[in-house]
C-alpha cells in the first residue's frame, strides 16, 4: 500500500470525513491488513463482523494494521525481546481488562514478547507492590500506581523522563504532552519529579435523574446549596421509593473518605493547611461534615454498608434522584443489562465551592476542588531485569490510540489523553447505550478546571483508609461526633506529616 493512499484514509478517518467501518474496509480494499491472528482469522476484505467492531475501535495508528509505524515498530523491537516475559499487576478495572484483551491480540503477537498482568483489589495491589519493592525482587516489571501511592513507591521507580531519552526504544507518534497537564502533575509527579505515566482519571462529576428534575420543576444545581436544595425536594417527593441522594459511606472503606474530601474541600476546608499542619478541625471542615451528615438524612438506611459498587447500583436500580461520585458509574446507567434509568441519567459539573482554599495555602501536593480524582499511572520498576521491553510495553499501552480502544471497550472509562477526547471512535460513542461517551465533555472539563487532588506524602494510604474512613464511619453512624470525629483525624495527619519532616531532618544531616 502507497503510504501516500494510507495517510488519506488516516486523515479523512481523524478528521470525521470517513467512519470507523468505511476506514478498515478502505484498508482492507487496499491490502492492509491485521497483525494479529485474531484478526487475521475475523476480518476478509469488505465482511466486518459485529464482534470485531464492537471489539477493537482499530485506527490510522493501531499496531494491530500492518504497515503502520507503531506495527512496524514493535515487529522491530521483538526482534530484540522475543521470547522474554513481562509481568504486570494492575487493579482489575474495565480499563485494564480492555487493555490486556489488545495485548493479547496485538502487542504479544507482534512483538513475540509474553505478558503476565495479574489483576487484583486495589488493597492486594498496594501489598503486592510493597512486598515487591521490600524485597527488590523485581517481580513485576510494571506496577500500577494510585494516585494516592507517588509519595510512597517514587523513589522505587524509573522516571519516564530518563526512559524518554532511550531514542531507539521510543514508540512512534507517542507525543507525552498529548496528556492532559494536569493529570501529569497531580497523579503521575512528586515533588517535582515525574515517576510515572498517567493511565486513567476517575474523577467526580455530578449525575442526576433528568425525569425526576422534570416532574419536580426543580433546575440543575449548580451550587453547594443549590444541590442540597434538590436533594431535599426529590427525598421529600418520592422517598422511600426514590431517596435524595446516595454515597459509598461503608465504614473503613476508601469511599467514605473520597466523598469526605469532596464536601470538606467545596466548603473551604482542606487536610493539611501551609506547613504540614493539619486544618481538619477549623470551622471549615466543621461546616463541611455538617452538610455531609445532612446528605446523609436523605440516603437509604443501607447506605452505611455500601461500597463503590452498592454506591452505583442504587442510583442504576432507581433508588436515587441525585449523586457527586466518579464519572466511570455513568456508562453504566445506560447500560440496559445493568440499569432500570437507561437514558434518564445525565451529568453535569460538580456543585461550585462555596469557597477554595488554594494550593499554596496547603501542604504535600494536596488542591482541593470537588471533582475529587483518584486517577492511577503506570510506572517502570527500578528492580526490573527487562525495563527497556517494560517502557515499550507502558508507552503502547498509554499510546493514543490504545488508550482510545480501552476506553470504548472498557465501557467509556475516563481517558488521560486531550486527543482521545476528540477521537471519532470515542465521539460515536456519544449516544445512550453501552459504553457510552455522551458524559466526556463534564469529564474533561473536570479534569481541566474542577480537579480536587489528595494529599501526596508516604502515609497516606493507610491514614487516609485506616483512621479517617474508620473515625468518619463512626459519625456517619451516630457512633460519635462531628468534633470528635475531626479531632481524632487531625491528630492523625499532624503524626504523619511530623514522622515525614523528622525524617527528612534526619536524611539531610
């Protein structure tokens, strides 16, 4: 095939002029074909099957096409690594699954190279890192990253920046600053050094029943009061059969205090004030656990059970008018197999802060905002006996193009690339359905403006698990009071950040 010919179809294809289907028949008319046996077996000039469109979302840039650079590449670069084995351990997440099924149709055919992705609770991951990282064992090649973990693994990986430098290992077209900046410097950097790739971006959006606003004659929220406004009215309405609202308020779970950290930041609070100092009991945080608590008057009894999953089914099973959570439930409220709401659910920003603090008037990365994210990265253990196969295995996955497929398959997860949010792929997927997309526009603009981000200091998983998802658990279930409640969490964070600056005194003597 003329490259000349496969760089019109490419541009007619990445600028709307040509669908999905009209690109891949174009190719296969002009003698490009698939790479991988899978679609070696499924695709024969002009007969597509269903299962291979739903299935792939393939592109100009797909490894997957014959003669493309990034094909062409990695059947280069097997050369180097055929027969070598790569291991990996993620979160089981729709994202990751997605990824691992192009893996194992594109990446490992192509390139000869095996890989192990275990997929696991984000609990066992952390564990399993960290026992990893203990022994440096260079067990896994590749780790996924939490947000929440930069401060703790940052020093245990090999920065992408260094890994960029390796010319002869550089995935074509792969452009890193196509990622969005804000997600690079708060989920993949710490303390000014970047430690990973961004991989994806949930993050808090507003989602609500546009019949139930109808019937009631009560407009979109679009402040904190506003929103409470509208819970209240849709509760008094139609409860018990339709509450308020809903959240994953499970004592001791990550949820409780992601939902915390939403309300805490919108009312001007933050965890940590201007030099490490914790600010979780001044009046802010004070004004924050009431509205909190007052949500909570307009949830199911069960909702102090729930987890993410018990979070989302409510709203999807009809029980809730209203919700601020991660924008990943929304695909599955359209989703007819899961959801009784299908195509009555729409998002919209996140309630606007009564006041923000700003990030200078905190410590260790921490800025607030109410779109509270909780993206993940993937980064290059410094333990790894193969990091050159494990960077070109981390830029394929965090390519544009497989990030584009992973979110199509995955069921319109959040992607991390400007590009993949104008993709055709992803933009016909702007229609009640499956997988839907029609959310990305609230997404992206919550990434962009909205971003609230955790604080990054090494003890930040377990106190923000282990102490403040206990201590709220015991307020939101009358076990103890709102101060009581923030007095036992500041403490908390005031010994986390006194035991990091201890030892940064220690390190620097």
């Amino acid at each position: 095939m003329k490259p000349s010919i496969f760089a019109r179809i490419s541009e007619g294809y990445e600028s709307g002029k040509i669908d999905r289907r009209s690109f891949l028949r174009l190719c296969a008319a002009a003698g490009v074909g698939f790479s991988s046996p899978y679609f070696q077996l499924s695709c024969s000039g002009d007969q597509l099957s269903h299962e291979e469109d739903k299935a792939d979302a393939l592109g100009p840039k797909s490894a997957g096409l014959l003669r493309t650079d990034q094909n062409l590449f990695l059947q280069d670069i097997g050369k180097r690594f055929s027969n070598l084995t790569l291991r990996v351990i993620s979160e089981d997440t729709p994202p990751s699954k997605a990824t691992i099924k192009l893996m194992r149709e594109e990446f490992s055919p192509v390139t000869g190279v095996e890989v192990e992705w275990e997929l696991l609770p984000l609990d066992r991951v952390l564990a399993k890192i960290g026992a990893d990282i203990g022994r440096r064992a260079g067990t896994h090649d590749v780790f996924y990253m939490d947000q929440a973990w930069i401060g703790r693994f940052y020093n245990d990986c090999i920065s992408p920046l260094e890994l960029m430098e390796k010319k002869d290992v550089a995935y074509p077209d792969y452009r890193f600053n196509d990622i969005l900046p804000a997600i690079v410097k708060h989920v993949s950097t710490y303390k000014n050094q970047l430690v990973s790739i961004p991989y994806d971006i949930p993050i808090f959006i507003t989602m609500y029943r546009k019949d139930i606003l109808d019937d009631l004659q009560l407009k979109v929220p679009g402040t904190l009061e506003e929103y409470m406004e509208v819970v209240k009215a849709i509760n008094d309405s139609l409860a018990p059969n339709v509450y308020g609202t809903t959240a994953a308020w499970k004592s001791g779970h990550y949820g409780l205090e992601c939902n915390m950290t939403a309300w805490l930041w919108g009312h001007g609070g933050s965890i940590y004030a201007e030099k490490g100092q914790s600010a979780l009991n001044d009046e802010n945080a004070h004004a924050a656990m009431m509205y909190m608590l007052e949500l909570g008057k307009n949830m199911a009894p069960g909702v102090t059970t729930w987890d993410w999953y018990g979070e989302s089914e409510s709203f999807a099973q009809g029980q809730a008018g209203i919700i601020t959570s991660w924008c990943e439930y929304f695909p599955v409220y359209d989703d007819p197999a899961r959801s009784k709401v299908v195509g009555l659910a729409e998002a919209v920003p996140c309630p606007l802060p009564n006041s923000l603090r700003s990030p200078e008037q905190c410590s260790f990365g921490e800025v607030p905002g109410v779109s509270h994210q909780g993206g993940s990265s993937l980064a290059v253990s410094k333990y790894s006996k193969h990091v050159d196969a494990a960077w070109v295995f981390v830029q394929w996955a965090t390519s544009s193009d497989v990030t584009t497929r992973a979110c199509v398959l995955g069921g319109g997860s959040s992607p991390i690339r400007l590009s993949n949010y104008k993709d055709p792929r992803v933009n016909e997927k702007k229609r009640v359905g499956a997988g839907t997309t029609r959310h990305f526009d609230i997404v992206l603009d919550a990434i962009q403006h909205h971003m609230g981000t955790e604080p990054h200091l090494p003890g930040w998983p377990s106190l923000a698990t282990d102490v403040f998802a206990v201590e709220l658990g015991k307020m939101t279930t009358g076990q103890q009071g709102i101060t009581a409640t923030l007095d036992k969490m500041k403490y908390a964070a005031d010994s986390v950040a006194e035991k990091l600056q201890r030892e940064s005194r220690d390190d620097g003597k």
